[in-house]
C-alpha cells in the first residue's frame, strides 16, 4: 500500500459508520480507558438506543421486565435478591451481578472463562432458555417490526447509519454493550482518597482499609487493584485475564463438591480441582449489593466476614451441609482470622467507603422513560 493510501486509511474507517468523532468517554480521572472491539466503535447514539433497549419490558416473553428490573442502578445494577426471577416468574440460580465498570471486566458472569464481550453477554439474558431471564424468543420478530414503526425507528437508524436494515438481534446486543460500557463508578470515598482529594476515607474506614490489605486478612490478594477484584481489562491492557478462585463456601460430601448447577470454573474445563472457584468479584459499591456471593447465600457484610473469619463457611445441616474451610480446592489466602468488634467496625467503615453514591442516580444511566 502506498503511503498515500496508509494516510487515507483512518479517514475511511472514520466515516464508515458516521463515527468520524473519537468517543467522548466520561470517565472517573483515575480510570484507564475501556477496551472496546475492533469492530464495535462508542457512539452516543448506540449508548442512547442502549439505554432505551435496556429499560425496554417488550424484550421480554410477559411484557413486564427488562435488564433494569435484575440490574436496578439504586443497587448498583443489582436486584437485592438471593437468585433473580425471570419473566416466567421462576427463580434462577444465580445471583445477579453489579454492572459498575462492567466495561472494565475481562470475562462475564460468576464462573464463565471465555464470555467475554459485552455484546456476546447481552445475547444469554435475552434467549436463554434455562433459567429464562427475558425469554425475547418468543416476542423478538414481532419486536423488532414494531421498533422499526415507532420511535424507535430513528434511534436504530442513529446508532448504526451505514445499514440498510438496522433492526436486528445484533444490533439490539451492540447497543446494549454500547450503553453498559458507560457504566462507569469511580468516585466513592475510597477514590477520592486515591485522588488526595478532600472527602475521603474517615479514620475507621482508613483503619479497615489497613486490616483489608493486611498480611492477616489478606483480602487485598484477591479482590485488588482499582476495581478490588482480580485484573481490569482497558484499551492499555486488552488481554488482561480474570481469576476464579475457591473461598471454601461448600464443601458437599467433603469431596469438594459446590451445589450444582453453581459448580463455577469447573461447569467449563471439567478439572475437578475448578470446582466452586469463581470469579473474584468487584467490592465496589458493595454496600448496596447484599444478598452476597454466586447464590446470594450470604445475607450481609458481617456474614461475609464471618466466611472468611472461619476460613470458609460451615452449614450443619441442610441438603448442602459441609465444612467449606476443609474443602480441598480452597485458596490457600483463604485461611481465617480472628477479627475484634473494633476491627470489624473498621472493615465494614472501609467496604461502606466503596459507595459511589453519585452512580446511584446519575441520570445518564436511569430509565429514560421514567419520571
Ligand atoms: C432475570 C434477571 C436478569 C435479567 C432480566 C438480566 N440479567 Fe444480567 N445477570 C443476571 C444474573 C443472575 C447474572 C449472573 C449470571 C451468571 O453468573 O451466570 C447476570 C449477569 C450479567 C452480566 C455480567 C456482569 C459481570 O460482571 O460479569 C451482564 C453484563 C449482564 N447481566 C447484563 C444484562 C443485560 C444487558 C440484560 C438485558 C438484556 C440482563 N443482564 C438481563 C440476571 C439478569
Ligand atoms: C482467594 C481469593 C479471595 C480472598 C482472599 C478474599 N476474597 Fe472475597 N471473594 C472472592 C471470590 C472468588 C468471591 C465470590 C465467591 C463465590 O460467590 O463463591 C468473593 C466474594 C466476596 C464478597 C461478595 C461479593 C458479591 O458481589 O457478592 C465480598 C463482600 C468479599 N468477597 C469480601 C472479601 C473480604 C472482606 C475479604 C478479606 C477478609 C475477602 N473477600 C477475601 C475471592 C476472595
């Protein structure tokens, strides 16, 4: 190629697509740039379309939910259940998940090691059948006739101007991820104490902070970084991998076992000793996320504390009853602690410091319908 048609080049990759404008990403100033496909280029159009699609209860099979009712942004894109309910009114297995920086999580879901696009994730709300979440197979032909007729015609046509017909399930998955990626939260008191800036950690929350990346606690060994959990994948770093890790939750017939279908890593390699590991979950906002853990087994902060304080949990009866410390596939950063009144105080002050309240209600990212 000649060096003429080099410098030609990002033009015509510029206007293909009408992105010509680099992205305007609203990030928290301490935040790396998100990764974004190749071939899945920001515009505020395919945020906005996102926005609308996320909010939107047509997507599902009873016309009554949307990603926003198990992703509620008071909660951190969270829905303060144990396991979620999905449009045919059944509880699936799994708790739902924070969405704050998803941009920034090199795989998606508790225990899954290659979903790894925002744009592949989209697709398993929408169609998985078991557990259903939306069901928007049955609706989603007749669905997307409809958004082509009505004031969505111009949000799609916005989003993706080169298509001739932009009304598709792949466009609906690219705007939803388009919109997700805002999702940024990086300005809770723990930031601004990274930042130096005023309005940062009081004392106790400073102390805890202390005991969370402790040699003794050792919290800190998983759950780090600016995220507080295992990598952060951004522009800068796009093969940055997530770990999954065993904190000793179960131990079904002291073989190891986890409840199925919650097996974690081992759901996908098969190697026994994946069994129950997980992914190392971000703590930010984590106040506001309780129930707590894959199942939502855990009820709240200081239940947390007591799994790790004993080294893995103990359930003494029950169809999952079990001494989790003992569980042969536990992280060896998992091995108990005693912990004061004081300096569970302290721990707490500290994970209620990584509240972002201004995330909460940003009006970016609430339902564009409402109010
Ligand atoms: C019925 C409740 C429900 C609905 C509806 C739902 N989700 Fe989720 N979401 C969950 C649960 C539960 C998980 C954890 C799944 C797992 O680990 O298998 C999850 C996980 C995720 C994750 C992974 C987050 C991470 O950090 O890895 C993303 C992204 C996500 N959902 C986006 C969406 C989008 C987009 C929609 C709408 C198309 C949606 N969800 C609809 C319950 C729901
Ligand atoms: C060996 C790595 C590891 C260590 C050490 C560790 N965690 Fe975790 N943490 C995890 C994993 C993995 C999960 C998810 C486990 C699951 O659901 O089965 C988790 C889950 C959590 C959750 C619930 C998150 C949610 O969204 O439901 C909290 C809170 C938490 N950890 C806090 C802590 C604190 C506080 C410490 C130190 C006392 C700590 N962790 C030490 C790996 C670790």
């Amino acid at each position: 190629m000649s060096r003429w048609a080099l410098a030609a080049l990002p033009l015509v990759v510029a206007c293909h697509g009408g992105e010509a404008e680099p992205y305007a990403w609203r990030l928290p100033p301490h935040f790396p740039e998100p990764w974004v496909p190749d071939d899945a280029p920001m515009s505020e159009a395919k945020v906005e379309l996102g926005r609308h699609l996320f909010y939107e209860e047509r997507l599902s099979v009873s016309g009554t939910i949307s990603c926003g009712t198990c992703h509620v942004q008071a909660l951190a894109f969270t829905d303060g259940r144990a396991t979620s309910i999905g449009a045919d009114g059944h509880a699936g297995t799994r708790s739902s998940m924070t969405l704050a920086n998803v941009a920034h999580q090199p795989t998606l879901t508790w225990g899954n090691p290659v979903l790894d696009t925002l744009e592949a994730q989209a697709l398993v709300p929408l169609f998985l059948d078991v557990p259903l979440e939306l069901g928007a197979q049955y609706v989603i032909v007749d669905v997307l006739e409809e958004m082509a007729a009505d004031e969505y015609r111009a949000r799609f046509v916005d989003a993706f101007p080169d298509q001739d017909d932009p009304f598709t399930v792949g466009n609906v998955a690219a705007a939803l991820a388009a919109f997700q990626r805002t999702l940024s939260s990086g300005d809770s008191p723990y930031d601004r104490h990274l930042r130096g800036e005023p309005g940062g950690l009081s004392p106790a929350a400073e102390r805890g902070l202390a005991l969370f990346e402790s040699s003794r606690l050792r919290c800190a060994g998983c759950h780090g970084g600016l995220l507080l959990a295992s990598d952060m994948r951004s522009a800068d770093d796009p093969e940055a991998t997530a770990r999954f890790e065993n904190t000793g939750l179960y131990d079904l017939g002291a073989g190891g076992g986890y409840p199925p279908p919650n097996v974690g890593l081992f759901e996908f390699t098969g190697e026994s000793t994946d069994m129950g590991r997980h992914r190392i979950p971000s703590l930010r906002n984590i106040a506001v996320t309780a129930p707590y853990m894959h199942d939502g087994s855990i009820a709240d902060l200081d239940g947390v504390l007591d799994h790790y304080a004993a080294g893995g949990r103990t359930l003494s009866d029950g169809p999952w009853a079990g001494v989790g410390a003992d569980n042969p596939n536990k992280s060896p950063l998992v091995a108990g602690f005693e912990l004061t009144a004081a300096e569970r105080a302290d721990l707490v002050a500290f994970l209620e410091a990584l509240t972002d309240e201004a995330f909460l209600v940003d009006p970016r990212f609430s339902d564009p319908t409402a109010g």
